[in-house]
C-alpha cells in the first residue's frame, strides 16, 4: 500500500514495458490505467532474447512461472564467421551458467512474453486497461499529472509514467525533443514454420552469423514449432521505421558475402518485415515533476545485446520498488529511480553500438574479432556478463 490513500497512476503505452510497470506499481497498491493506442493490446509476431535478469524481473513481477512455460530453453550463444562458416565462439548457456546466474537464458515469441504481463494486469483489479487512446500531452497539476490523448480526452492521476516506447510523446515534451541516433542499420525480421528451416540450421542455439556490415540471428521459437529469423544490415537509409514490408531482393542483395550455408536460409522466408533502427544519446534525467520514463521511451537501444525489453521490466521493478519506498511523494521516487536506472541502462545502450560494429567487422577487424572472442573461455564470458545477469535491476 502507497501512502494513506490509493495512489492513482497514468502508464502511456502498453507494450512490454508499460504492462510491466502497471503490474509492479498496481502489486505496491496502486490504481493503474493504462492508456494504449492501438486497437487491441499485443505485440509483433517475432521472437524476442531474454537473459536471466528478466527473469529476476518476472520473478519479482509475480510473473516468473508463467514466463518461464512460454520460454525455449536453448543451451548456447553461437557466433559463426559469415565468410568463412567456421564457429568464432560459443557461450554455454546450460545448468552453470543457470546456476550462476540464478536463472536461464532463454527465448521466447514477444506475443507470448507480453501475453502473461497482460494477463497478469487483467487479473489484478487495480488495473485498467484501455485501447485507442494516444497520449499526445502531459501536464504535472497542483496535486498529481494529467495526459491529453489524440481523441481530446483528459486522464488524471497522481502520476504518470510515459512507457511509449522509441517516438515517445512523453519523451518529446520533457526533454524538448531530442534527435534519434539514426544507426544506418536495417533489421528484417521473419518467423519461419519449422519445417522450413533447413536441416543442418536447426540448432539448439541463439546462432549469429556475422558478415561484413551484416550479420543475420536464428533461434528456435514457440516450442520448437517455428525459428525466429532477423538479418541486420549497414544501410544509408536516411530516417528511422519500424514494422514496414521489406522485400527478399533488398535482403538478400545485402548478404552476398557470407557463406551458402547461411545465405540459403534468407532465401525461405516469403514475408518479411523491416525495421530501421536508431536510439538516442543517453540523458542525464527522465524525470519532471511526477512524470517518468520507462523502457524504450527512456533508453532506446538497438537489439544487439538483447536486451531492451530486459531492461523495461527490470525499469518497472526498480520503479514499483522506488514508489514503495517513497510513499505519497512520487518525485521522490522517480528521481531515486533514475538514479538507479541510467547507468546500468545506458551501459546497454552504449554496448550495444559497440557489439554492432563488432558483428559488421571486416578486414584486419574481423581478424582481431575472431581472434579475441575465439580465446575466450565459458568464465571469462560469465565474468563479463556479470554484472548484467547477475543484477536485478534493484541494486544501487
Ligand atoms: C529487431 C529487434 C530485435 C530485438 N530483440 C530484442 C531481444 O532479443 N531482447 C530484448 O530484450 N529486446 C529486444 N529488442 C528491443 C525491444 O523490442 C524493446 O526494447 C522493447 O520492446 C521496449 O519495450 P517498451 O514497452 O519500452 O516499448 P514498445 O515495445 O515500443 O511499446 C510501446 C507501446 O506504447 C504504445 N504507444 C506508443 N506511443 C503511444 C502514445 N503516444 N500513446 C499511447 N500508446 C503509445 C505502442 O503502441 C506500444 O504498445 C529488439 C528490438 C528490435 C527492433
């Protein structure tokens, strides 16, 4: 329980980051509404990473159990050389490296992971849950924060959190508008029924095939019956999109130096979906008055660790945490919450932009790439990986 009364909280958008918030806050005893544009809540068909601190996070989300069935259990991190087919390294990822770090790593379709926050919000009564409404504005009042939608509608609270993903609007307003990084990287992403995965592909691995200025990720998916399929490559797109048709010529144009082994496997997928990617440059604060960021509105990041929807549930876990240790005084809160938060979030977002130049190397790069990951032993990945595996998103 927050304070004396009920809190009330405004969560704008209601993907993985805002389901995660609205659950943390309404489990400390807040009232949450959340405010989703689309028409119904749910998320892209494709497969999403998941390492085990969010895992901790559902654990702490109450949600552990359910997000563990709907996971596949996968027992390496695979990176081949795109040019020469041999393996570069691998990570296990088997019962040591669960003990270690306390829990799996693991993947799982991003309906399925966002289908047990949803309904675990459904099944909490202090969740509301409302679509077709586009946050456009927020104002912080005299006693609490209100959000204008599209629609012309007022929604007040006590706070608000703008979990609005990569175009946040809440973004735009508290920071003035900072740019998006454009990456010049293009994703395609495809998911392919199993029995269109070529044979000698179908590994019990997250595999990354890594080309010059493209590298391409397959895992299997929805207990084996599909495989997730992603080809990333360096363009010189001039604006940042997401979910939009792409075609096979563009893909396939941009992978003629890896090996046929691979290449073959861009070949099967007869729909893909492309998205261009950008972030933005980390920011010293989140917070304005009782407004707060949350997850990709907060850190955008590319895709290259695996980890922005990771680090959108541990957001809410710090947050729910923050909000229970402040109680009535949600500024409070959110600035304890951020401080907990940019570091290790933009530690993700800054090593991200260093692992896609390291996937696209070529030359003398590639050679010292090989080289060093090469040399590495499962420890000396597991040290590396410590302090984001083994953290919680509460430390600090
Ligand atoms: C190719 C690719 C691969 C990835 N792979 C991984 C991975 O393996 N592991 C991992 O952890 N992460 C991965 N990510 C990153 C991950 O997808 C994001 O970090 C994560 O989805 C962020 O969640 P979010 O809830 O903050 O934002 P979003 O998922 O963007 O959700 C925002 C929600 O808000 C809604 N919304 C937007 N604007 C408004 C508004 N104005 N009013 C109301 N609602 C609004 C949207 O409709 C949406 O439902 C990947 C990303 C990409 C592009």
């Amino acid at each position: 329980m927050v304070g004396q009364a009920r809190a009330s909280v405004i969560v704008a958008g209601g993907g993985i980051g805002g389901l995660s918030a609205a659950l943390g806050l309404a489990r400390k005893g807040c009232k949450v509404t959340v405010l989703e544009q689309a028409e119904v809540f749910g998320e892209i068909g494709a497969g999403i990473q998941i390492g085990p601190n969010a895992f901790h996070a559902m654990d702490y989300l109450g949600v552990g159990e359910q997000g563990r069935k709907v996971a596949v259990y996968i027992d390496r991190l695979v990176m081949m050389d795109g040019k020469s087919g041999e393996e570069i390294a691998h990570i296990p990822i088997d019962e040591p490296f669960r003990k270690r770090f306390r829990n799996p790593y693991a993947v799982v379709h991003r309906a399925d992971l966002h289908g047990v926050l949803l309904d675990a919000c459904r099944a909490h009564a202090d969740v509301t849950l409302v679509n077709r409404q586009r946050v456009v504005s927020y104002e912080n009042t005299a006693s609490g924060a209100k959000v204008r939608t599209e629609s012309g509608d007022v929604f007040e609270a006590d706070a608000v959190i703008g979990c609005d993903g990569v175009r946040s609007k809440i973004r735009e307003q508290l920071t003035g508008g900072d740019a998006l990084r454009l990456s010049g990287h293009v994703a395609y992403r495809a998911v392919l029924p199993i029995d269109k995965m070529p044979e000698d592909l179908r590994w019990n691995a997250a595999t990354l095939w890594a080309g010059p200025k493209c590298h391409m990720v397959h895992y299997p998916l929805q207990g084996w019956k599909t495989f997730n399929l992603v080809a990333t490559f360096v363009t010189d797109v001039n604006h940042v999109g997401s979910n939009e048709p792409g075609t096979r010529e563009e893909v396939l144009s941009r992978f003629g130096d890896i090996v046929p082994r691979a290449r073959k496997l861009l070949e099967v997928p007869t729909e893909w979906r492309r998205w261009v990617l950008g972030d933005r440059d980390p920011i010293e604060n989140w917070t304005d008055g009782r407004v707060t960021l949350l997850g990709d509105a907060a850190h955008p990041t590319h895709q290259y660790f695996a980890q922005g929807a990771c680090m959108a549930m541990e957001d809410a876990v710090c947050l729910a945490d923050r909000v229970e240790k402040h109680p009535g005084d949600f500024n409070a809160a959110f600035v304890s919450y951020q401080e907990n938060r940019i570091v290790r979030a933009y530690r993700v977002v800054l090593s991200s932009r260093m692992l896609g130049k390291m996937y696209h190397a070529e030359g003398v790069e590639r050679k010292i790439r090989n080289s060093v990951l090469g040399a590495k032993s499962p420890d000396d990945f597991y040290n590396s990986l410590e302090w984001l595996y083994g953290g919680t998103g509460l430390a600090g």
